[in-house]
C-alpha cells in the first residue's frame, strides 16, 4: 500500500518537530556528561560541532518554513 505523499510545508515542519523534540532535548545534558568524564577533547568538541550543526539545521528548516506555500 502506497503510503501518502507529504506537502513541502508538512516535510519541514515534521523536521523541525523532531530536531526540536529529540536530539535537542538531551544533548546539552549529553554534553555535559561527556565533558565532564571524558580524559581527552575530541568528543566533547566532536558533540558540540553535531549540537551546532542541529541548532544551525533548525534555523534553516524555520527560515524555508516561512518561504514554502
């Protein structure tokens, strides 16, 4: 069975819904784990770029969220 096609607007906003209601949610906490226990930099700076990138992500998907009809 063919699932039903999503309009643009609903595909981004789908997206904005999980960036904001899961990874977002837990990786400051996830941070600051990592940064407190880790013995080296690379992972607390390698979640801190993935942090950045989703922040960054959300921004984009809100700005071609306002532009989609």
């Amino acid at each position: 069975m063919d699932k039903p096609e999503m309009s643009g607007r609903a595909i981004i906003e789908s997206q904005i819904d999980f960036i904001r209601d899961h990874p977002l949610t837990w990786i400051a906490d996830f941070f600051n784990d990592v940064s407190t226990n880790s013995s080296i930099g690379f992972y607390p700076g390698l979640i801190e770029l993935i942090w950045g990138v989703l922040l960054w992500d959300l921004e984009l998907l809100e700005e071609m969220n306002e532009v989609v009809t």
